[in-house]
C-alpha cells in the first residue's frame, strides 16, 4: 500500500538566518520530502520568507504571540487544510510556545496532527507545565474522538519536542526521564495511542557527550505506519555523522542540537 502523506517534525536551535546554515537544513528537509512539517524554534521575521521560496510547492503557517520563538509550518499543495494555533497550550504563560493544529482530509478519512514545543527544564516548573499541556493533548484527543463518533474513533497524531527530561528535586525524590516517558506512554494508551517506536532514542545533544530522548511521536492505535526495522520514526540528523568528526559538531552548533523526527502515514 502506497503512503497517504509524510510528516516531519524538528526543532531548529534558534532557527535565524544570520547564524544557522540554512542551506543544510533546507538539504536535510529535501532529502526526506515530507509533505507536511514544522519547524520549532523559529526567530526572525525573515525566515518564512527564506522557507517560501526554498519550497515553491508548500504553503506556510506561523504561530504568533509574545513568545520569541515561533512554530513554522509547510504543508504540500496537494493538501486542503484547516490550521488553528491552540493557545491552550501556553498554560497561561505568555512566553511559551502554543501548539499548532492542522485538520485535513484524505479520502474520506478525517486526520489531525498537533506540533508542539512543550517547556524545558528538569525544574518542578518546567515538568509541571509539561505535564499540564499534555493534559490539553490528550484532553483534545478526547474530544475529537467525541466528534468523531466515540472512544478512539479519531485519527491523530501529536508530535514535536516534548522535553521528557524528568525532575530534579531534593531529598532523594527525583523523577528519572525514563519514568517521565513510561507515564508518557501510559497516557498515550488511555486514549487509545501509543508512543511510536524511533529508529534511534536520542534525538538530542549538547555536542560533548551528552545525549537526552526528547522529540517523540505519538499516534491514535488504528493509524498505520511505514515501518524501517521496526521503528516507525526515522531519526535524521546530527546522528548520521561520527560522534568525533568535524561535521558532528558543525552540525549540532551551526543546525540543529535536536534531530528531526520523520514519519510516513499508509
């Protein structure tokens, strides 16, 4: 069975055009043709600009508001889609990044995807309001499967930087990441999704030896996937390069310290 569209999520460090080596992402983003895909951590008025004219068949969409970076999204031509920005999402701080709603049809099948960028920082700060937007997620699920006829009757797909990094607290009552991502999961499969499988777990790194599993995908049950050994999200990026080589850390300081999550819907 031929796929019915690809999807491509990644967070671009501060994504500028003074300081970022734009033509390797637009290359990287070529190479893997997504038909829809959202670029996180976006600065700079100019960049949409830039994107557009990089990608003549695409339409683009930003996100706007206080926060200084921005969620910018390329959907393919051949799509017809309803795009909302779901300021729920900030959790009532103006600073942080809202989510990005695309709604489309294919055949006769209703599909939704949500981009988000969720707060950082193994803080109790942080982990709560991470915890809080994805309450909003699956809350959402929830009614779109009340939309769409009953539990688990909706076709979505939440995806993005989802900074499962756990807590630091004193006294011996941390919350390792790996426990953060098992709730994660568990979450998921309350509302009928699962945590899809990746072809590598670390997606990000500070480019000294230091790796964390932070960008995910997460889909409702009865949506099926290309599958590449097993995983169904492709980990592009910093990884395809030696870790002591020269393109490694030209990579992780002028693209991106995240990898891009790239996944095909069939």
């Amino acid at each position: 069975m031929a796929k019915k569209y690809s999807l491509l999520s990644w967070n671009i460090e501060n994504f500028g055009l003074d300081k970022t080596d734009k033509a390797q992402i637009v290359q990287s983003i070529k190479g893997l043709n997504p038909d829809i895909f959202a670029l996180l951590e976006v600065v700079g008025a100019d960049v949409w600009r830039y994107m557009f004219d990089e990608f003549p068949n695409h339409s683009f969409f930003i996100t706007e508001g206080e926060q200084s970076q921005e969620i910018l999204i390329g959907v393919h031509k051949k799509f017809k889609v309803f795009l909302t920005q779901r300021d729920e999402f900030k959790s009532g701080r103006s600073s942080l990044r809202p989510g990005a709603f695309i709604s489309f049809k294919f055949g006769t099948d209703v599909y939704t995807v949500l981009f988000l960028h969720l707060k950082s920082m193994p803080d109790p700060e942080g982990f709560g309001l991470r915890d809080n937007m994805l309450d909003h997620a699956f809350s959402l699920k929830g009614a779109l499967d009340g939309a769409a006829g009953g539990a688990g009757k909706a076709n979505f797909i939440m995806m993005g930087d989802l900074n499962t990094m756990g807590l630091s607290y004193p006294y011996d009552s941390d919350i390792p990441a790996d426990v953060e991502l098992k709730r994660l999961s568990y979450r998921a499969g309350r509302r009928s999704m699962r945590l899809l499988p990746k072809s590598e777990q670390r997606t990000w790194t500070d480019g000294d030896g230091h790796y964390s599993d932070l960008d995910h995908v997460i889909a409702s049950n009865q949506i099926e996937f290309s599958s590449w050994g097993g995983a169904n999200v492709k980990v592009v990026g910093w990884n395809k390069y030696p870790e002591d080589s020269i393109e490694f850390v030209n990579f992780v300081e002028k693209v991106s310290d995240h990898c891009a999550l790239y996944c095909e819907v069939f």
